[in-house]
C-alpha cells in the first residue's frame, strides 16, 4: 500500500528524518511511536504531500510517487495535529462543504452518528469544546471515503470517553479493510490499536513489528514497578521501574527492605522504548 525507502528531510542544517525506510500492507493500522520531535509528523505530513522530502522514495498503491497528486489525495485522507475549520458555519454545513470538495464519499448525516455529534449538528463551530472539535476535524478526514487514513495524534488532549470512542471508529474503518496510519506518543494507543509499530527516535527508526513482537524481541521479561524512588532500577515519572527475570528475588528484596507499594506486570512498549534509549517517551 506504501513503501518508503531512505526517506531523508533536512530543515536548513538539521536532518530532521536520517533514512527512514517501512512499507505499510494493506488493512492494517500503522503507528509511528516516539517522542516530541522524533519526526514523526515530517513523516506524516512528506507522505500526505505537505512538505517536500529532501532525498528518499515514496510509493503509494504500488506505484513510486515524487508528487502527492490529486489523484492520490482523492484516495487518501488526513487529520493533522492543527486544523483550521470556518467558526461561524455550524458543524453540519462544514461537513457538506468538506464532502462537496471530493467526487465520492460518506453522507455527512452517517458522519455526525459516526462521531457522536448529530446533537451539535446545527451549531456553530466556535462553540465546540475542544473534544467535540477534535471528533468534528476527525470525522473531515475520512468523509471522503479514503483508502488510507492519516492521523496524527489523533486523541492528544481528549478525555478517556472521547479517546476510546475515536479507537472504536478506527477500529471498524480496519474491519472494513482500510489502512491506517496513525502518529503518537501515547504507548498505550500504539499497543492497543497497531498491527505494526514504528518506533522512532531523532529520526531514525530503531525497532519495527508488531506490538507482541517487539516486547517479545526486547528481551524483557517481568517488570516491578515501585511507587516512589528506590535503590535500583530506573526512576521514571515518580516511580521506579525494575525489570527482572528473578522475580521473586525483587520481591523478596523490596519487602526486606520495608518497600509495601509496588506492582508486577508485564513489559509495555513503554518499557522497550526506555530500554533502547534510556529515556521516556513522554517529555
Ligand atoms: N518547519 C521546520 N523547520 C525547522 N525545524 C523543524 C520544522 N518542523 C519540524 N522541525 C524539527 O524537526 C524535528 C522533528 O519534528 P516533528 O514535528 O516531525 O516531530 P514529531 O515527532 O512529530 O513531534 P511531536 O510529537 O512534538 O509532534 C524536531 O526537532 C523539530 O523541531
């Protein structure tokens, strides 16, 4: 569905995407995990046709692409992380004027169920909250019916409701065989939802596969976490993260030394993304 070979962006002196190259099979959801400024919006917003890669190729639909043509927009659709939407319309006129913009697509009606918003329908969109925005710019991406979705951190700043209900929708737009692609920081998003997972990092990729693989791959087994700092392991947000194969030895050891609040669990992509580098993925 899209290949991508030794794709290279540079912003003045600073290589923003070192060589990046992945492919992306059809009906699958795709996530580029990594922290603030990892590169993964310059990725996204190459592969949509909104910057210019410096070097690299790109294919779409099999085919190597160096414009994002119309054809190709016609086919593709796209949230990004800012979208600008015309205040005073209400937020059914803005989903008619977004579907006249394509020649196929979804009624905007099926949309407004889609997203939960067929109440607000007939008002305007400067009154939304910030949530009812985020679902109302959600919804403009795929009313055109795409192929292939593009979201980029599609839930940051929703409620938990809001976030699930988003994931749901994903969710389906999959069983219905599109493509996903879909940017992110939230761990949790990427383990849940992805079939494939990107890891990346000062724009480079350091870890690919499926969610299951890439923990199992990593090499980690169990994983202590203690509330507060302790003597060893890694502090991370305020708790201590220990990874361990001798469990019971931790545990026995946490509870010498007077240690009551801690949990056991199993490796997250968290945790491999702080094993191959040391920090968080959150800033
Ligand atoms: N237009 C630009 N000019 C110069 N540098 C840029 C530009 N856009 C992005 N960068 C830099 O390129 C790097 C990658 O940015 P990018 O926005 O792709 O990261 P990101 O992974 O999407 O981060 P975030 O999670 O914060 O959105 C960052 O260091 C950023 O400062």
């Amino acid at each position: 569905m899209i290949k991508v070979v030794n794709l290279k962006k540079k912003y003045g002196d600073f290589e923003a995407l070192k060589g990046i190259s992945f492919s992306i099979e059809r009906g699958i959801i795709f996530s580029f995990l990594g922290p603030n400024g990892a590169g993964k919006t310059t990725t996204l917003e190459i592969l949509v046709g909104l910057r210019k890669k410096t070097s690299g190729e790109i294919y779409f639909f099999g085919q190597k692409v160096d414009d994002i043509d119309k054809k190709i927009k016609e086919r593709i659709g796209v949230l990004l992380q800012k979208t600008e939407l015309f205040r005073e319309l209400t937020v059914y006129e803005t989903l008619k004027l977004f579907r006249s913009f394509y020649k196929k697509g979804y009624d905007p009606k099926k949309v407004l169920e889609m997203i939960g918003l067929v109440e607000k329908k007939n008002e305007r969109v400067k009154t939304l909250s910030g949530g009812q925005f985020q679902r109302l710019s959600f919804g403009l991406s795929f009313i055109n019916d795409p192929e292939i979705l593009f979201l980029d951190e599609p839930t940051t700043g929703l409620d938990p409701q809001s976030r699930r209900h988003i994931w749901d929708i994903i969710r389906e737009f999959k069983r219905g065989g599109k493509t996903i692609f879909l940017t992110t920081h939230y761990m949790e998003e990427a383990q849940t939802l992805s079939n494939k997972v990107c890891i990346i990092d000062n724009g480079l990729i350091i870890a690919e596969g499926s969610p299951d693989e890439l923990i199992k791959h990593s090499g980690l087994s169990t994983i202590v976490e203690v509330d507060g700092e302790y003597n060893f392991g890694k502090v991370v947000e305020g708790k201590t993260i220990i990874e361990t194969k001798n469990m019971s030895e931790v545990i026995n050891k946490l509870l010498n030394d007077g240690v009551e609040k801690f949990i056991v669990r199993h490796p997250t992509l968290e945790d491999v993304f702080l094993k191959l580098t040391g920090k968080e993925l959150r800033d």
